[in-house]
C-alpha cells in the first residue's frame, strides 16, 4: 500500500490541501464572512480571529496568548462583551509592547514551555468551518440558526462515530423588536435520519 500521510498543519493539526497552509484556509473563512449581512468587525469575526491565533500560538507572545485565551472565555460565559474584547486587544498592543513573536527570533525561556503544554490538536479548525459555512445559506432566512446547526449537525455525524448529536447555536442581542437577550436553535439529529430539503 503506498504509505504517504495527509499533511497537517503542525500547529492545528487540520488537513491541509496541497500547497495551502491553515493561514489561507483563514483568508477564505474571512471571505465567507464578508458575505454575512452584520459579521464583520462583531462576534462571528471575534470568534473566528481568535480561535485561528489560539490554534497557531507559535506567532504570538505568551502574555498575547494567555490574554486572548482568557477574553475568549469571558466573551463565551458573557463576562465580557466584543466592546470589551476590542479594549482588551487595544490595551494588550499599546505602545511598545509586541503581541506577535519576531520571526526570527530564539523561544525565549517563558515561551518554550507554554508552547510545549499548549493543545496540538483541535475538534473543529479555520479548514472545517470552511468546509461547513458553504452549506448554510448567506441571504436572509426565517432559519438560518436552524440551518447552520443541522449542516454542524450533520457533519459532526458523517466524521465521527456518533449515533446522534445535538447542536445548539445563539445569537445574541437579535436584530428583533422585542426585549430579549438572545435567540437560540438546538437541533437533534440522529444517523440514518433524512436530512430537510
């Protein structure tokens, strides 16, 4: 049997496809993006810019690092919101201080053992949401939550060993007339099930 291995990114871990790196996977994320009424510059661009740099952590500074870990959680358990995430980022990078690690330049004794502890391999990568965001539609829908968390749905059962998954996607502050937080879809999807036309 011929024994070549699928390349990898060495820092995600995702597939790569030939001559491409994670970091033009990213581009077409970006691109996709561009294409969503309200997503840039809100959280679906917060979400997707710093789970690409925290899955390449080897072109940033520890303390870039650990401060954008620690924003992405507060975002996600509603400590903080993109507001707060964007003075963070601005305070993180003010003046002299560097965010990015030199190219050229030696790990430094702090970064060697935080790279060497840091995750290698990820469930989902910029390579899979670019696989998935194709099959959820950009115009206006009266369900595209729905229809983003059966496509995940369904992948999530076609690339594991799942007999059935649940998905559930939010948007907060929903641009509706009325008084609330949040708008949520959760799907069940079971193997074998027929997918929705």
């Amino acid at each position: 049997m011929g024994g070549h291995s699928i390349p990898r990114c060495a820092e995600c871990g995702a597939r790569l496809d030939a001559g491409r790196i994670c970091r033009d996977y990213f581009h077409d994320l970006l691109a996709l993006e561009a294409q969503v009424v309200g997503a840039a510059g809100e959280l679906p661009h917060f979400f997707a810019v710093a789970a690409y740099n925290l899955q390449h952590p080897s072109e940033f500074v520890p303390a870039a690092l650990l401060g954008l870990r620690r924003t992405l959680g507060d975002v996600l358990a509603g400590r903080a919101t993109i507001a707060d995430a964007r003075r963070r980022a601005r305070a993180a990078a003010d003046g002299s201080t560097r965010v990015r690690r030199r190219v050229d330049a030696p790990m430094s004794a702090e970064e060697r053992p935080l790279l060497q502890r840091w995750p290698r391999v990820w469930e989902l990568t910029v390579r899979d949401v670019c696989e998935v965001a194709p099959l959820v539609p950009t115009q206006r829908s009266d369900k595209p939550l729905e229809r983003l968390c059966t496509a995940i749905a369904d992948r999530l059962l076609r690339d594991f060993d799942a007999l059935a998954v649940s998905v559930k996607a939010a948007k907060p502050e929903p641009p509706i007339p009325l008084p609330v937080d949040d708008v949520s879809v959760e799907v069940w999807r079971e193997l074998g099930e027929p997918e929705d036309d």
